[in-house]
C-alpha cells in the first residue's frame, strides 16, 4: 500500500508540473531563498545532521556558484525552461539534541518559493507558532508534511487556502485549540492527518465539503462530542482514526455507510452494544475498537473474511468461546483480544492462520490443556497469560517465536527440553504457575538472545545454575518467590545485558505498533508495570523469597547498568560488599530479611540516582552513611530491627566511642569508624591535662626535698669546723 500510494504522490506532482504556470516564478529569487535559509541554519549554529531514513542534508552544495537543481534535496521542474523548484525535501536535517532549537520563523524564506508542490520539514524539532500569513504564497503546493515537530499555538486559517492541496501532514506537534472551520475549503485533500496534538472542539460538518477524503486520522487529541454519522457518507472514504479523544459513538450499529473502509480505529470512543454487523459487511482489513464497552459473543461470519490483517478488541466485554470458524481468516495478521471475558478452550482451527504474528488473549478465562500448533507460522508475539489454562506449558508457537508469555495460569511440571526449539526466544514469562524441579541447564545455553526471563512465584527448587552468566543479553532476571538454595554464583556478575546499558534495537519496542507490551515485577515493595520503552531502559535482578544463603557475590557490583537489585527474603550473611558503590545506575536495593552483618558501606555515597535502600531485619550496625542521595534516604521503616544502625537519617544518633577501644588498624578500611572524633579529643585533652599539672607537682617536691638548703648547708659546715 506504501508503495503504490508513493508512486500516486509522485504522479500527481508530476501532472501538477505540466499544468505549471512559469510566469509565477522568478528561478534568481528561489535561488537567494534558499541561500538565505542556508545563511540562518548556519548563524543560528544549529547542527545539520545525516538521516537513516532520507539522503544525507549535504549543506554544502547549496552554494551561489552551483546549479540550484543540483542542489541537495531540491527537486527542479524539468519540463519547463526556466526550471522553477518544485520539490523541497528538508525533513530530519537537524541533529537531537541539541543546546537550541529552531523555531518556525526559520521557514520564512522557503515561503517564498510560489512554484513548490511538496514540501517536507518534518522531524525537526521546529519550535513555536507558525506566522499567520505564511502559507499565503504557496497556492500551487500539493504535499505539505509538517509532522514530528514542536509548533504549538493555533494551526493558521490561511493554510486551508491552499485549494492544490491534497496531502497535509502535521501529526505530533502541539497545535491547540478547535480546528478551524476554513478546513472544508480543501475539498481536494485526500489525506489528512492530524494526530497527536491538542486540538479540542467537536467534529465540524464543514469536513463534508471534502468530497476526495480518503484518510481521516484526529487520534489522540482533546475532541469531544458524539461521532457524527455523516463521517460514514463521504463515499470515498478509506482510513478512519478517532482513537483516544474524549468522543461518544452512541448509534455504532444503527448506520448503513456509503464509504467502503479498509481501516477503522475507534478506540476508547465509548462504543456500546454488540459487534456492528455493518462492520462485518464491509470486509474490512484492519479493525481497532479497543477499550470500548463492546459485549456478547463475537459473530462468525466475522472470521470469513479474507481480507481481515488486523483485529484489536482488547479491553470490551465480550464474552462467550470463540467461533470454531477463526482460523478461517487465512490473511490474519495481528489478533488481539485481552481483557476481556472469553471463555472455554482455543479452536485447534487457529493452527490454519499461517500470517499471524502477534496473538494477545491475555486477561479472560480461557482454559483447557489443548492448544492449535502454530508450528508453520510466522508467530513472533504470544502472550496467554491471566487465563486459567493448566497441564504442561504449550511449546507450540513455532521458530520464529520472541516473545512468550504464559504467566498468571495454572500450568504445571518442569521445564521441558523441548522449549530449546524456541532459540529466537527474547522475552519468556511464566510467573505466578506450579512450574517445578530445577532449573536446568539447557536454559543457559539455548536462548542466546534472551533478554527477559520471568519465573517469579512458582516451585522452582535446587541452586542457579553457574552457566546463566551465559545469556549475555539478559537484562531482566526475576526467580523470586520459588524454594531456591545454595549460594548465589559470582558468575551472575558477569551478565552484559546488566553491565552495559541496554539497546533498544528489539522486538519489545518494534511491536508497539499494535499495543502496550510491558512487564509486572516488583518495584519498591509493590508490582508496578514498566512500559515497553522503560524495559527496554532498565536492568533488574530479583532473586527475593528464596533459601539463598552464605554470603553476597562483590562481583555483583559490576553490574553497572542495574536499576533494581532484591535478594530480600534469604539466609544470606556476612557483609554488604563495599563493590556495591560502583553500581551507579541503582534506584532500588533491597537486602531486607536477612542475616547480614556489618556497617553500610561509605561506598554507598557514590550511589546517585539511589531513591530506595531497604535494610531492615538485619544484623547491621555502625554509622549510616552521611553524603550525596544517602541523606535523603530517610525512611525509619527500611531501617528497622538492626540492633547496631545509627544515623541521622534513622533518626538516632550514634553513641560516642572512647579511644582506648579504638583500633590502631581501623583507619586503613573504608568499611570502619574513623579513629578520629572531636568528642574523644575533648575527653583526651583534659585527662591529659590532669595528668601533666598532677605529674608536676610531684616532680616539684622531689626536687625541692633533695635541693641544697644555703643556711642549713652552713651551719653543718661549721660544726664540722
């Protein structure tokens, strides 16, 4: 579809050339246009950059001495003689970030150019309003994309006199305030998307006068109001998105539409009532009518389709099993149907849809231990958790498969071997099941590309595995909650995916096209959500409510890219490694519960981005840490039942220790009492002191008694005479 639609662009322009009018345009004055806009991109230092998607911008070749037509991204008119530009392509040309951003005003002087048809700036972080007169040149313009920037304000009245117009683009911006009612003089725009912004208003009749539309996309403003059915007559509509507004749509089912959709998405509209039949009628390709508040059973006649690539009714109340007819719909693509109130077992006819790559029936009430084989298909996405499936955990997802998730069910046994099949594996989820045994040993050598291994809440019992040090890429590891012992294994200091930080070049951020892939794991003594971009950003080690014992791996504090770190809930003893200091991504310790001894490490005043340290039920004793992020960690609570622990942020002060019971040595530990105190020198001082008035009176009488005595000397002088 992409590609058809680009050779209609292009075509189009190419006919709008011949039809061109050369006396509208003066080539000398584009050429000065442009070397001005060159000369304020260069003033303004604002960092030219080159693109992935597009040509690199090569500024350069915009000189006065060089054919402007050979300029980069310029596009002449070759047909006509004095070869006007037409075609402007200066999308994603500045680098992000960057110290200062241009603002809109920097377009001034390509306003000029009255012989453009397509002008592209879109991702360019162009900042404020749009001057209001500025479109008012450029009335032979067919293709405006202004999409992925940061013009704010109301969108210009005069931008809908553009009656060439047929393609505008302004998505992800910050427009506000109501679209304006000149928007019905562009009857001959085909596409027109305006998703991403803050308009509010109603719908306006005036987009009736729109006779060419073909895609409407107003997702995710502030519209209000009821869904006007006359949207339904304009016959050639194709594309239809509503989703995430504020708008009603109480007569879903009682329309009979003129227009013959391949895509409609109504989310979160307030849709009531049963599934539209008029919608079935149609064989429609994609449908999205999630978080709605759809319910019954989901018809069959749906599933005949062979048209329909995408199916998205999460978050309804529908109920009842689904239609044994499902795997019909060979051309399915994505099927997502969570949260909702479907029951009974999965029809082994979903094994026949050979295209489906995503499939969510996540949040109903499944159940059953049968499931279709989806052994020749192009599944990369699965999740089936929150059902109420039990037996063995099905491995029948095919090759190809990256994510899977099983958890919240009743599955039971061990870990099969044959789950190594599943090599392409990033993502494995089976929390909250009865999953037992040990964890084997092929788990460290078949997945290498893993990234996320869940298998919180289960049965799980011996020790970890020393090889798990093997995943390389893993970067979240939760086996809290199972009857784990033994020792936790250095080895687990040398996972990259938790030293160095991680990539977001992967399957979790390229499938959010089609919904909210996110992970539930225990944050600060609570289950929190991460959202698919912050899986992608954090690092997590949960290895709580276990029977680990002996003492901490320092090497864990190589793990330099960990967010969070939970080995509450153990046997574990001796002292918190003085290692922990270089973990400087951590937001999140908790060693609580267990039979750890010693003082804090002063390390821990490295620990920046630290908001929460949970200690308590120790046997910790000492100072507590005074500097940087530690002095804010001032909740009693974490700190509570260790005997020794002292501080102003525990709200209890440290007792003083006389110098004779210092030792000699403990200056040379980072982990000790200073030797040194202003209140042991006092004490110091003035004993001292006694001591030398005391030692000097005696000293004096000695030396008085024994001193010779003139008189006395002279008169035992003369007797002896």
């Amino acid at each position: 579809m992409a590609k058809s639609t680009s050779f209609i662009i292009y075509f189009i322009i190419f006919l709008s050339t011949l039809s061109y009018n050369p006396a509208l345009s003066c080539p000398q004055h584009h050429k000065l246009a442009l070397l001005q806009f060159k000369s304020i991109v260069l003033a303004g230092n604002y960092n030219v950059k080159s693109s992935l998607i597009v040509p690199e911008f090569n500024l350069d070749s915009w000189n006065s001495s060089s054919d402007r037509c050979r300029w980069d991204r310029v596009l002449c008119d070759s047909l006509s003689s004095s070869k006007p530009v037409i075609v402007l392509n200066l999308s994603m040309i500045f680098q992000y970030p960057t110290p200062k951003y241009p603002t809109a005003g920097i377009l001034a002087p390509l306003f000029r150019i009255n012989s453009l048809i397509r002008l592209d700036v879109s991702y360019n972080y162009l900042q404020g309003e749009i001057p209001v007169n500025i479109f008012s040149n450029l009335t032979q313009l067919v293709y405006l994309d202004l999409s992925y920037n940061a013009f704010n304000g109301s969108i210009p009245p005069q931008l809908f006199s553009l009656q060439n117009l047929q393609y505008l683009y302004m998505r992800d911006n910050s427009f506000s305030g109501p679209i304006p009612m000149e928007i019905g003089n562009l009857y001959k725009i085909s596409v027109l998307v305006l998703s991403n912004n803050r308009l509010s208003g109603e719908i306006l009749k005036s987009i009736k006068k729109m006779g060419w539309l073909e895609q409407l996309y107003l997702k995710n403003n502030s519209l209000y109001g009821e869904i006007p059915a006359w949207l339904f007559d304009v016959k050639g509509l194709k594309q239809l998105h509503l989703g995430g507004n504020k708008l009603k749509w109480n007569n879903s089912g009682r329309i009979t539409p003129k227009c013959s959709l391949s895509l409609l998405i109504l989310q979160s509209c307030g849709i009531t009532g049963s599934f539209p039949q008029w919608l079935i009628e149609m064989d429609i390709e994609y449908i999205n009518l999630s978080d709605n508040n759809l319910l019954g059973s989901l018809p069959s006649r749906l599933f005949e389709s062979q048209n329909l690539r995408v199916l998205i009714l999460s978050g309804n109340n529908f109920s009842g099993e689904l239609p044994v007819n499902i795997g019909n719909t060979h051309t399915i693509q994505v099927l997502v149907l969570a949260r909702n109130n479907f029951s009974g077992s999965l029809p082994e006819s979903m094994s026949n849809i050979r295209d489906l790559y995503t499939l969510d029936l996540s949040e109903n009430n499944f159940s059953g231990d049968k499931f279709p084989k989806f052994y020749e298909s192009y599944l990369i996405y699965a999740d089936l958790s929150s059902n109420k499936f039990y037996g063995a955990p099905p491995l029948s997802f095919g090759r190809l498969i990256k994510v899977l998730k099983l958890g919240q069910n009743n599955f039971s046994g061990r870990l099969h071997v044959n789950l190594t099949d599943l090599s392409f594996l990033e993502h494995l989820d089976l929390h909250n099941n009865n999953i037992v045994g040990e964890l084997p040993y092929f788990l460290t050598q078949a997945f290498p590309l893993l990234q996320v291994l869940i298998l919180r809440n289960n049965s799980l019992e011996g020790s970890i595995p020393n090889g798990l040090s093997n995943l390389k890429d893993l970067r979240i590891l939760d086996l809290s909650s199972n009857n784990l012992v033994g020792n936790i294994p250095p080895e687990l200091g040398n996972l990259m995916g938790m030293i160095e930080m991680p990539y977001t070049n992967n399957v979790l951020i390229n499938l959010t096209i089609v919904q909210n892939i996110s992970v539930l794991v225990n944050w600060k003594d609570s289950m929190r959500f991460l959202p698919s971009i912050t899986i992608s950003l954090y690092s997590l080690l949960d290895l709580s409510k276990n029977q680990f014992s002996g003492e901490i791996p320092p090497s864990l504090g190589e793990l330099k890219s960990l967010k969070s770190l939970n080995i509450s809930y153990n046997h574990l003893s001796g002292q918190i490694p003085a290692s922990f200091g270089k973990l400087k991504s951590m937001e999140n310790l908790d060693l609580s519960h267990n039979k750890i001894s010693g003082k804090i490490p002063e390390t821990f005043v490295n620990l920046y981005q630290l908001s929460r340290l949970n200690v308590r039920n120790n046997r910790l004793t000492g100072h507590f840490p005074i500097g940087s992020q530690m002095n804010t960690l001032n909740n009693p609570d974490d700190y509570a039942n260790n005997s020794g622990l002292c501080g102003m942020q525990i709200g209890l002060p440290c007792p003083m220790i006389p110098p004779l019971e210092l030792s000699p040595t403990s200056s040379q530990s980072e982990d000790k009492e200073p030797w040194f105190s202003w209140e042991a020198a006092a004490i110091g001082y003035a004993i001292g002191l006694i001591l030398v008035v005391a030692s000097a009176y005696f000293a004096g009488f000695l030396s008085t008694t024994n001193k010779p005595h003139p008189l006395r000397d002279r008169r035992l002088h003369q007797g002896r005479m």
